[in-house]
C-alpha cells in the first residue's frame, strides 16, 4: 500500500519504529494505546488517528507531534499539534482506605508526557500512582494520577470531582492519603466515596463538620488535591 493511501504520519511513524527497533504492538502498549492503533494508521484503516493520541506515539519515539507531521504533502484538516508537558511522579496513594502517604525519595521520582490543560497551565501539578482497587472503575490499579493542590487552585472541592484526601494517622504523626470522588451535603457532611467494581470497597468515608475542624484549628482531614487527569501504562488484559 502505498503512502499515499496512509495519514501523512505512518511514514515518519514507520521510520522512527525502525530506529528505535520496536514493534507496532509494543509502540501501542508503551503510548496506552489500543494493541492494533498503530499497526491500523500503518495498514492505511486509520486516517483520521487522534492528535492526543498521536502525541502520545511521539513520545514513546522521544520526539513531537510536529516531528511526526510532514513538511510539505497532505496533511489531514483538523489535526492540530497537541502541546505536552512533563509531569513528575512523586509517590503513590491508596484507592483503598486511608493508608499511610507515601512519597518516593527524589530518586525514584520518574516523569510522564501528558497533554497540556491551557486551564492549569500556570499551576503547579504532581502525579501519583494509584494503588488498591477502590477506585477501579475510574483508576485501574497501578494507574496514574495527576494532581493539583486546592491552595494552588484557590477554590474549596466541588461536589462531584476526584479528589485526593489526608489525614493524620491516630497512631503515629505520618498522614494518610486516599483518593476518592468527592460529595459535600448540605449539613457541610463531606462523604468520600469510591468508585469500585469490588462489593467489598462499597463504603464510603463520611467527616462530620465536628471531625473537620482539630480542637488547635487544624483540620482532621484535609482536602489535599484536585485530580485533574490521569494516565495507565501499558495496560494488560486479565483472562
């Protein structure tokens, strides 16, 4: 099939593949990708393939959307360059129940390419990896989420958004950190509750307005971050 039949990209997809010495397959799985995404813009089935995801392509070949467009020739209308940006992971938080925070040393820090959110643009962003299988109709384990801090974003919660939370341990003077999706009655009760296929995380978390305020002025529970985004590498079928 010629390349003329195929999006503008599948040639500098192809080349770079050959480079880099990986398969279509392996590509797919290392941009979270469908197993059959880029064997299917290489085949010619695919000629409208998704800027974002495209981008994500790219940086498995370690370089840019832009890299991947041609100079001159067609270019498909509607394909515009997403901007990407890297975002550290940090540690990782429990979809469970409150388990202790856990932050990596700055060794273990690792970084992702995740498109850029013009609304968050100026905001300081982290990731953390999710862990336990509360939340897995949203976040499969071992998924990761980025994460902005309310007292960056400057606002409370809102009902409905996917939140992280600590508190501090009853035993010891660490926090705890859960990440759930976040809903505030009208008695100010905030219920944390998870989002699971598992019947056993079907109980949510629910602070009382007496539990948010410590007798010193120093809440009990804390409302840490706003989960903005999230990413799963290379995820695996389950026979």
């Amino acid at each position: 099939m010629s390349s003329m039949e195929r999006h503008p990209v599948a040639d500098e997809i192809e080349k770079r593949m050959k480079e880099k010495g990986t398969s279509p397959k392996r590509l797919a799985l290392d941009a979270g990708l469908g197993a059959t995404y880029v064997r299917d813009i290489l085949a010619g089935n695919s000629l409208d393939p998704k800027a974002g995801k495209l981008s994500r392509i790219a940086a498995v070949l370690g370089c840019t959307l832009e890299d991947l467009l041609p100079s001159s020739g067609p270019v498909k209308s509607g394909l515009q360059p997403v901007m990407t940006e890297q975002i550290v992971v940090r540690g990782q938080v429990q979809a469970g129940v409150w388990r202790d925070a856990l932050e990596w040393p700055p060794s273990d820090f690792y970084t992702i390419t995740a498109p850029m959110n013009p609304m968050y643009a100026s905001l300081p962003r982290y990731a953390l990896e999710v862990r336990g299988a509360s939340m897995d109709r949203i976040f499969p384990d071992g998924s990761v989420v980025v994460v902005i801090n309310f007292g960056d974003l400057g606002r409370r919660p809102q009902t409905g958004e996917l939140v992280v939370a600590v508190q501090r341990s009853a035993l010891t003077e660490e926090f705890e950190a859960t990440v759930k999706a976040y809903q505030e009655r009208e008695d100010g009760t905030i219920v944390l509750w998870p989002q699971s296929s598992d019947p056993e995380f079907a109980t949510a978390i629910t602070i009382l307005p007496s539990e948010q305020v410590h007798e010193v002025g120093s809440p009990d529970v804390t409302i840490l971050g706003l989960v903005v985004a999230s990413y799963r590498p290379n995820p695996r079928v389950t026979f």
